[in-house]
C-alpha cells in the first residue's frame, strides 16, 4: 500500500486498535463459549486487516462474466498489516491454482465490472489450504453502510454460545486495481464445523435454508445439503415428523431432535439484533416477494439432534423486530409451548447480558476507527460515500444505546396480570379485526393453524367437509389463550377425513371463534385444500 498517505482520518479520530482487545477483556469468562482459534486466528485478529489480491486472467474474466458461480484460476496472496495502510508484513501467496468465483443473493450480487464479492477455494485446483483453511468468503457489504453489523452480529452469537462464523477485514484488489474494504467471513465447511463439533463424519449433516426453506411436511428436499450425503436426508425427515406429530407437547416432541437451549438463544439474538432476513425475523406473510424464513443452517450431530446457525446477517441493527412476532415454524411452535417460551425469555435476558457484557459501542467505535484509513480510499467501486458510512455507524450505534430498553418493555408487558375484580367487569368492546391467521397446514392427520392473537381469550376451531348428505364435522376444538401473541391450533381430522386425503385430496372449511376476556369477538372463515397430507 505504498504511497499512501493518511493523517488522523474522518473527524480527526485516531486509529485505536487496542480499543478491541480492552472490549473483549470486559466479557466475563463464563460467557466465552467459542471454541479454539486454530492456526487460522491471524486472518480473523479484530485489531488488524489484511490486503488480498487476486490476478485473473483475461479469459478467467470472461468466464465469470459468462457464469459467475464458477471457479476460474487465479493468482491468490495475503498480505498482513498492522492494521494501516502501508503496515505490510508477511506475504503468503498461491500461484495460478486457486479458484475464485462471484458471490451474492439478489440484493447484494455485483458483476466484476462493480464490487464484487468472491467466494475462494484453495483446493479447488491443487491440493493446499491457506493456514488450514480450504476457502474464504469475501463479502462486499455493499447492503451495510456502516460495514459493522456483520462483525458485531456474530460476535454476540459466538458470545451467546451460538456457533457463528468469526470476522475479519480484508482490503481487496483484483488485478491491481481498488476493489475496497471486504469482510472476511469464516466459512461454515468441514473445517469451520470441526472447530465447533469436533471431527465432522457422516450422518452429521450441514443444511442450507433459504427463501422460505422450512420444517414442514414434505420440505426436507427444498434444503441444501453444505456438507454430509446429499442422498441420505433421514435425520431432517424425523425432525420434521417429530414438528408435524401431534399429542405431546412441542419441547416433548423435540427431546432428541433438536437443542431448544441453543435454538432459543439464537432466535433471541436474531430478534434482539433485528435480524429480520433470518429465521426468526419478520415472518412469510410480510415479504412475499423474499418469503422467509431466510438465512440459516441446520447442523445433525451423529445421533440427528440438531442446531441452527445464523447466517447471512449484513442488514441487522436496523429493525426493531418484535420480539414475539411470528416467524419460521420452529419459532412459532416454541412460542405456543410453555417450556420453550420460558425457555426463549430467558435467552432473550442471555442475550441482553451478553450485549451489555460486549461493551458494543466501543467495539463498533473501534471497529469504525480501523477501517477509516483504508475507506478513505474511495475506490470507485465502493456504493456508499464516506459521509453515509459515518451515518450508517451512527444509526447502529443508535440502536445498540436503545434496544435494551425495547427488550425490557417488551419482557415486562408479557408479565401475567391479574384478573379484574368480578365486581368491576370490563366494558363490552369491538375492536378492529386484528385476529391474522398465517399458515394452514395438515399432516399426520392433524390440521395445524398458525396465527396471532391481539388479546387473552377464548378460541373455537370448527372444521368441516362437504359431503353429498350436507357439511360433516370433520374436528372441532376450543381452549383458552393466557396472553397475546402466536399460537398454534391443532385439531385431529376424523378417520373419514384422513382417509379421503390419502385417496387423493380433500377441501376443508375452516371457521375460527375468538372471544377476547374484554369482550370483543372476531371470526375468520377460509378454506383449506389437503393433498395427501402435504403442506397446502
């Protein structure tokens, strides 16, 4: 990086680097739940960045303009810094053999006439890895302004006790030329796993969620199989038969399935965090244009109980996600259990103590100050100026002051009230329809509702058919509702019905009744067509 020269940076602040180690000296031991670094730790130190260039060829350009999701060779080395411009150390470099591809979804997908981002495989080609490593992940952050959310996310899942990716920065060049600041994000392969799980065999399994991916009958095939037999899906199969089952309760359902303990605590990061592109974000029925849930892993270990792990976290510390709003399946149902709910609202308090733990203002401060000199580049390719990079860590910033006191509020209104006295009843009132039903499914001969409740009060399902004789019961179920928020009804078919959807598919006519303690009632109507038991 010769021949640049830097000053105080923006507003006259001073590159800090020490700033990071003093933060993570403030979390409490006990809350350091990550596992070793590994000979990879360099290339993820928090007070450093690295210079990465990559040389292509003209015909490798070509190539990825044609088909960007395929590797080409190139020319790969690392620089290390002391953290500025100019501060170049050791070089490791891999000549010719290493492949490089473009990455990115819809939103932050660029060509290599923009900033791109870049996948990296260095046993693509030859048989190598870069200090352990078989890849990278270069993320453009061309959807974060303030180029932090990703390095502040996953520090609290990490901290939290979620295996979540480790971040670095990275300033990039491709064939001389500015390409910008990157973050190097730890990729989720047989290394990054091993690092968190031990030694990763089959059946162990690592699966892809994404646009709308979920648990439900028949969905196993819709996810991406990132590591383990592509062929063999039997342990995602039983944690969605285990889902769909009927009877027990939902945390009985999962014993053996699945970790509620880390579920709970990384959708309580998604929703502290408002990581509203997630699995616990803002649910399927507000985006229908990028259904959700999004951005997510399931890891099996070798008895087929399974975690989640975030992912894909760029646009977070910007929306104040309700906390108990509805979202993937696995939340819903979670939600509508008494154990996991208690379990969920003590990992929402996990969650706070960890951030406040963090110190994340300083950290981002510090985070702001190392990239500072190396934005003040400008290379043509970077989107956002350096007035909307100061804005956007200001904005996040922002929301680290303020989202603690959102989570509180938000805890204490779920606090049970007592009931009014008999003698004063409350007054009669009609409020506006607000009684949203937002998925209706049957499978195992059970008719699941999702759908949100605005009050307490008492709910009604009548399910019916059509038959030549007139409308046959089908099933029937009424129950209390303690307090607001998502629920989940089920109501157990007749054996006539469940026959009639084996043969081929049946149209049911759903009617819900809600009576709310205040005296209010609501009614919703609507049709339901089963095809042998799959998801409708």
């Amino acid at each position: 990086m010769e021949g640049r020269d830097f000053g105080a940076g923006r507003g006259g602040r001073l590159l800090v680097c020490a700033a990071f180690y003093l933060v993570l000296s403030l979390v409490p031991e006990a809350a350091k739940a990550e596992p070793a670094s590994g000979e990879a730790a360099s290339i993820y130190d928090p007070s450093t960045l690295a210079v990465v260039d990559i040389a292509l060829s003209p015909e490798a350009i070509d190539s990825l303009e044609e088909d960007p999701d395929e590797y080409v060779k190139s020319n790969f080395s690392l620089t290390f810094t002391d953290g500025t411009p100019g501060g170049d150390g050791e070089t490791i470099e891999l000549a010719d053999d290493v492949g490089i591809r473009l990455k990115g979804k819809a939103g932050s997908f660029r060509p290599l006439t923009e900033k791109a981002g870049f996948k990296v495989k260095f046993n693509e080609y030859a048989k190598q890895r870069l200090l352990g490593l078989k890849k990278l992940t270069l993320n453009n952050m061309v959807q974060d302004p303030s180029m932090l959310h990703e390095t502040l996310t996953y520090s609290v899942f990490r901290q939290a006790g979620v295996p979540a990716p480790r971040t670095g920065y990275a300033y990039v060049r491709v064939n001389g030329e500015d390409f910008g600041v990157y973050l190097n994000v730890e990729v989720f392969d047989d290394v990054g796993l091993e690092r968190w799980f031990g030694e990763f065999d089959d059946p162990q399994h690592l699966y892809e969620g994404e646009y709308g991916t979920d648990v439900t009958p028949g969905g196993a095939a819709a996810f991406s199989v990132d590591e383990g037999d592509e062929e063999v899906r039997t342990d995602l199969e039983a944690l969605i038969a285990a889902v769909a089952g009927g009877g027990e309760m939902f945390s009985e359902r999962m014993e053996g399935f699945a970790d509620l303990g880390e579920m709970t605590r990384m959708w309580a990061g998604e929703k502290f965090l408002g990581h509203w592109d997630g699995y616990a974000g803002a649910g399927p029925s507000l985006l229908p244009v990028n259904p959700l849930p999004n951005n997510f892993y399931l890891f099996s270990d070798a008895a087929g109980e399974f975690q989640m792990l975030p992912w894909g976290t760029d646009q977070t510390w910007s929306s104040r996600l309700d906390f108990g709003a509805e979202a993937g399946l696995l939340f819903d149902e979670c939600l509508a259990d008494t154990a996991c709910l208690a379990l969920y609202r003590e990992s929402l308090v996990e969650v706070g103590e960890v951030v406040e733990a963090l110190d994340l203002d300083s950290l981002a401060q510090a985070t702001a100050a190392l990239l500072e000199p190396w934005q003040e580049f400008e290379p043509s390719r970077e989107e956002h100026s350096l007035r909307e990079i100061d804005e956007g860590v200001a904005d996040t910033r922002s929301f680290i002051a303020e989202r603690p006191a959102e989570l509180d509020a938000w805890l204490s209104s779920r606090v049970e009230q007592p009931p009014p006295p008999s003698s004063s009843p409350a007054p009669l009132s009609h409020p506006a329809r607000s009684l949203r039903v937002s998925r209706a499914a049957v499978a195992g001969g059970v008719l699941s509702t999702r759908l949100n409740l605005p009050k307490a009060g008492t709910l009604s399902e009548r399910v019916t058919i059509r038959t030549r004789a007139g409308a046959v019961v089908a099933c029937a179920t009424r129950g209390r509702v303690e307090a607001p928020g998502p629920e989940i009804v089920r109501c157990k078919l007749s054996s006539s019905a469940r026959q009639r959807i084996a043969a081929r598919w049946l149209r049911l006519q759903v009617e819900l009744d809600f009576a709310s303690d205040d005296g209010g009632r609501e009614s919703r109507d609507f049709d339901v067509v089963a095809r042998r038991a799959a998801r409708v």
